[in-house]
C-alpha cells in the first residue's frame, strides 16, 4: 500500500517530520494550516520553507474546502482542537456540530475520502470533557468513526514516560477501516481483549505497558445511531487507554513501562544570550509561580475563593520539561524559568530549547517570524518523537496491507455492523 499522507492543522509540520524520520517513502500528498485571526500566516510559512510551496500545501480555512477536491490518500493525521463536539436538533439532513467545527470537518473527510487509517491527537482531557456529561464529546467521535465503518483504539501517552523531554500528556487516537487486513488481524484477539491493550493493538506495540487483567477492563455500547441523541443521553468513564470495535467499546487505565526521560540539562544551549535572563522582575515571577488564594466575585455575584498551588521556581532542569504552552516566554506562571547551569542566574528557555523541547531540529522556526510566534508554534506543536515511534510501527502495517481494498468489501463491511 502506497505511504501517502493528509496532513490537518499541519502548524509546523511536527506530524510530517515524525513520519518522514520514521521512512522517507511518507508522501505527504496535501496539507492544510490555516491560524484564523492572523493576518501573516507564520506557521504556514515555516512549513513551506521546510517543505515548499505546492499547490497541495493549502493555508485556507478548512470548513471551506470541498472536501472532494482533496487527493486520496491512505493516512490522515492531525492535532485538532479541544472543543464542543455536540450536535443540534436543527432538522436538517447533515450533520451539526454546534461549536467544534473541525471535528466535523474531520469527519466530512473520513466519508468523502475514506482513508485506511488515521492518527489524530488531542489534550488528555477531550476523554472527560464536558465535565457535565462526561465522555460525551469522544462517544461523539467513537459514534462516528463507527458508522463510517471505522475500528479505533486511543491511548493517553505523557512524553517523558517514554523517554522523552516534556511532561506532556496528550491523547492519540488511531483509527482503521474494517476492511483491512491490520483489521482482520486485531479482531482475532477480540475475544480476549486484554490481548489488544497487551500485545496485538498499535499502541501495545508502539508504547509499552504493564499487563492489564480482563477484570480491569471496562465496557459499554454505543447503541444510539443518532448523533443528537448521542449529545443528550451518553455518558462514560472513559480511561486512558481503549478500543472500540463494532459500537463494543472497552477500556481501562494503563500503566506504562516507563523509559529514561530526557532531563532538561541535556538539551540546554549554552553561552546564552543577556536578553533571556530575568532582569528586574523577580519579585513577579515569585508571585505568579507561588501559591495564593484570591477572593473573586462572580458574574452572578457569588463569592469565591480562587486558589492555586505552587510551581517550582526556578525549573529543575535534571527533569523534563513541564508541558510547552502557547504563551511560553511571556510574564506568565506558566512560562519555564530555569537557572543556567554556567552563569547560575535566572532565565527563560531560547527558542531553541523550545524546539528541542519538542524534539524539532535546532532553529526549524527561524524563518522569519517574531520570536515570540516561534515559542507559540512550539507550545501549538506536538513532541516529534512520538510520531517517529508510530509511524515506524506504521511501516510494517503498511507492508501487509494490499494495494487496494476493494469498495464491495467495505460495503459488505458496513451492512455488517
């Protein structure tokens, strides 16, 4: 089966690298990123430096695309955002979403296009959320995935337990259409399920675990078909790993077999230029990384107290990285401040620590955008490394696959189910 590639929401490219280091046969046959509100589109335009312009490298907002007029391909990847998943009771024939559009825009791919497999990626919470009905956004997907006739497994993986720079726990979702044979050979252990999250699933191969038994395994069916009536009544205790095949859903909570993780101190640069030091705010810092409670009011007039603990000031740096946000390198608590190790005063990480962070190579946001938009790419991005490990699992899926699965097996497929 030809390694060709649809890459979403593509920001810097930290999905097609990861692949590409995994294989150089992972063609990327069209991408799209498109950061609404900015009239200079920088991400764009560092993906482009690294992988040139193409008349299939689009920067257009993706809901307004005829999803047709992409290229077939045979992955599709992407990091797309946490948002409501819901769906409307509007009486129309289409599908609704009322706030998170670019699922849907997913979902209108996966049914215009019908790739084999897919990786998607997400924060850990999109399993919990909305906290007044929890497990209702991702019984949304999971509906989804399983009326376009489409198996999925998910696993939360935190970075630095697998060896790692960052502390950064994020949601993988991999998705497979019934009719391949990665299909055919993970629902020979249906029947023993604890065998998928063990030894025969993506993730049992990819991230290693300890053991699970069958009675830690959970399981519920997603018996609506209509994705309104999804959004009023399902509710589910997802956990951080599962599977979901035929609408059977099973899950638990894994633990990993943890690996060495990369401190810090080994991706620090040195000789660090005088503007990333601290200068005359500390007492500031102290207080956005210490603890406080602060009495607030409510729009409703309602009064509480808003409390948070600590963070370490300064970072440690024979540890990973704690999670990369967007507003990395700004006055805020959640920005990293380490002591250099040379000059033993208080700084920031450069962007290139940054980009290490996240396992890019060294200045691949020097392209000519702000400084600070390169820290933002960073805390947008994903952990490089996580996607070489997937995708060099995915080399050997793919070189059992054939090169076309027929339509009248996926048909048969989906009357099946």
């Amino acid at each position: 089966m030809k390694k060709t590639v649809c890459e979403l929401f593509a920001g810097v490219g930290g999905f097609r690298l990861g692949l590409e280091r995994a294989d150089k046969d992972w063609i990327t046959v069209w991408a799209n990123q498109w950061e609404p509100g900015k009239k200079t589109q920088h991400a764009f335009d560092c993906y482009c430096t690294h992988f040139g312009k193409s008349d299939n490298h689009i920067n257009e907002n993706i809901s307004n695309i005829d999803k047709k007029t992409i290229p077939d391909h045979n992955l599709l990847v992407g990091g797309f955002p946490c948002q409501d998943y819901s769906v409307a009771r509007t009486g129309a024939t289409g599908i609704n979403g009322i706030k998170g559009v670019l699922w849907w825009d997913i979902r209108d791919i996966l049914e215009a296009k019908k790739p084999n497999f897919v990786i998607l990626e997400n924060v850990d919470r999109l399993l919990k959320s909305p906290a007044s009905q929890r497990g209702r956004d991702f019984g949304i997907i999971l509906t989804c995935f399983n009326q376009l006739g489409y198996s999925v497994e998910w696993r939360v993986i935190n970075a630095a337990e697998y060896g790692f720079a960052q502390r950064r726990r994020r949601t993988f979702i991999y998705a497979y259409r019934n009719s391949t044979s990665y299909a055919a050979y993970v629902e020979k252990s249906v029947d023993h399920v604890e065998n998928i999250f063990n030894n025969t699933g993506f993730f049992a191969h990819t991230f290693k675990i300890e053991n699970v038994s069958i009675d830690t395994i959970r399981n519920t069916e997603l018996t609506e078909t209509d994705l309104a009536d999804v959004t009023e009544h399902f509710s589910f205790d997802f956990g951080n790993s599962g599977f979901m095949h035929n609408g059977m859903i099973y899950t638990c909570d894994t633990r990993p077999i943890y690996e060495n993780a990369t401190n810090l101190r080994e991706i620090l640069n040195r000789d660090v230029d005088q503007r990333f030091y601290l200068g005359d705010n500390l007492e500031k810092w102290k207080y956005l990384k210490g603890a406080k409670k602060i009495e607030r009011t409510s729009k409703t007039g309602h009064t509480y107290t808003f409390s948070e603990g600590p963070i370490a000031f300064p970072d440690p740096i024979d540890k990973p990285a704690r999670t990369m946000l967007t507003s990395e390198s700004s006055l805020n608590r959640s920005t990293h401040v380490i002591e250099d190790p040379e000059t033993h005063q208080l700084r920031l990480i450069t962007p290139v620590e940054a980009e290490r962070i996240q396992g890019f190579d060294d200045d691949w946001t020097n392209t000519g955008m702000p400084e600070k938009f390169r820290y933002f790419c960073m805390g947008n991005a994903l952990v490089v490394g996580i996607i070489t490990r997937m995708g060099t699992y995915l080399n050997t899926i793919f070189s059992h696959e054939s090169e076309e699965i027929s339509s009248d097996k996926t048909n048969e497929t989906r009357e099946a189910m």
